[in-house]
C-alpha cells in the first residue's frame, strides 16, 4: 500500500511540474521597445535674431498662440521702400487715367501704369506677409517639447526656433520575429509595461512593416540578436502617462499573464 502510494505521489509530482512548466511557456514574454513622436517644428522663413520668447520647454500651447518674435528691421525697410513705390505707381495711374480720358493719353499708356500699379501693389502684400511671419504662432495643439534658440540668438533660415510635441503624435516603436506576425494585425491592442507606470496602459497599432531588418542595437536582448524582425508602431492609449525616448515592454495579448523577467 505504502509502495503505490509513493508511486501515486511521485506521478503527482511529475503532472504537477509538467503543468506549471506548460504555464510558464504560456506566459507572454513580451517584446522591447521605446517611446517616440513626431515632432512639429516651428521656424522663421528668413534668418534674424529672437528678440521675444514667449513659452518655456513644458508648456501646453493652443493653436495660434504667439510663441516667438524674430527681428523685422530689414522686413519693415523693404515694406516701406514697397509702399513708396506704390505710391509712385498710382500717381502714375491717376495721370494716364486722366489723359486717357481727355484724349491726350494712348491706351498702351494706360496699360502699362495698370500694370506697374498691380505689381505695385502686390509687392507690398508680399512685404506685409514677410512682416507678419516674423512672429511664430502655434499651428498645433501640444506641449513645448524643446527650444533651440533663446533670446538674443541668431536663427538661420528655416531652422527651428522650438518643436511642439501633440499628444495625437506620440507613438511606440517595437520588434516582433516573423513567428509571431500572424498573430498581429492593424488595430490590435497591446499591453504596455514601464518602470513605475500605471498598471492598464495600452495602445492600439497602426503599422506593421512588410520588410524584416535586423535586430537594432537599441534591444539589448541576447537572444533576439542577428534574427530578423519587423518593426510594428503603436499609439498609446495614454499619452501622457508616457515620455519620449522612454523604455517600454510590450506584451501582444493584454490578458495573457506577464513573464517573470528577473
């Protein structure tokens, strides 16, 4: 009796270790990954020096929001040299109006003063739009994610000024091998893990790449190195309980218990 239940206690054993073993493979490893977003730059159209910034890394700006001024010295002279050719312009359209009328003017007299004055004239909208683009103004809702120039600094051309993170533009950017594709597919929801983050983070995917690449440097897994694998990007549920260059574990299936990494 003594001997088959020792033989009893041994094949529990066995079954018991068996089963917690199939329950560990089933555990979701998860995948690495990081926190990017896409960044909209704000800058000036023509090189100058910040004379006046309005907000500070950090900020939450709304559109049309005065964020910058740029120096408009040389801006205002050449509006001012286009407004006295205007002036030039319609004095000499008024004349040849007049001459025209009394018969003392020809008609390719005329024409032309309309037309120096329409060029004239459209020389000074364009100076007025240089003008107005001196300051920066908000073209998006979000946070003031980095400054490039303060006060006092020269900005060239089309170089930002400062760069404003949206919320909407916030994305996850992980690596899944080939087996694990078919499981995959655009609008799926994943779960999202960080270091002293909220327990129900999520985000839904957008983007499965068609083409594998190799593991890049940025996954520190050794057994993920030299496999090919595909890129998959995600938006966050929560983007503001996340941060850009932020390390993230994702795990494909939200209800599937998380592996033990230690």
């Amino acid at each position: 009796m003594r001997s088959s239940q020792a033989v009893f206690s041994v094949v529990l054993a066995i079954a018991l270790a068996i089963s917690l073993a199939g329950c560990k493979e089933r555990r979701d490893p998860g995948f690495q990954g990081w926190v990017e977003a896409d960044m909209i730059f704000v800058s000036p159209d023509e090189a100058g020096r910040v004379t006046k910034l309005n907000v500070r890394e950090g900020d939450e700006v709304k559109v049309g929001d005065h964020l910058y001024s740029v120096d408009d010295d040389l801006q205002l002279a050449d509006l001012n040299q286009q407004k006295a050719t205007l002036a030039n312009a319609q004095q000499t359209y008024d004349r040849a109006a007049s001459l025209s009328k009394t018969g003392a003017g020809t008609q390719a007299n005329l024409d032309s003063a309309v037309s120096a004055l329409r060029v004239a004239e459209a020389r000074v909208a364009t100076s007025q739009t240089r003008m107005a683009r001196r300051k920066g103004f908000a073209p998006v809702a979000g946070t003031i994610q980095q400054i490039y120039f303060r006060e006092g600094e020269m900005v060239a051309a089309q170089r930002p000024v400062l760069s404003i993170m949206p919320p909407g533009n916030m994305k996850l950017r992980f690596f899944v091998p080939e087996a694990e594709l078919p499981k995959l597919a655009i609008g799926d929801t994943v779960r999202v893990s960080c270091d002293n983050c909220a327990a129900d983070l999520t985000a839904k995917i957008y983007f499965i790449a068609t083409s594998a690449e190799y593991t890049p440097p940025v996954i520190y897994s050794l057994e993920e190195r030299n496999k090919l694998v595909y890129l998959i990007q995600a938006r966050p549920a929560r983007p503001d309980a996340l941060r850009v260059g932020q390390p993230i574990d994702v795990y494909l299936n939200p209800k599937t218990p998380v592996a033990d990494k230690r």
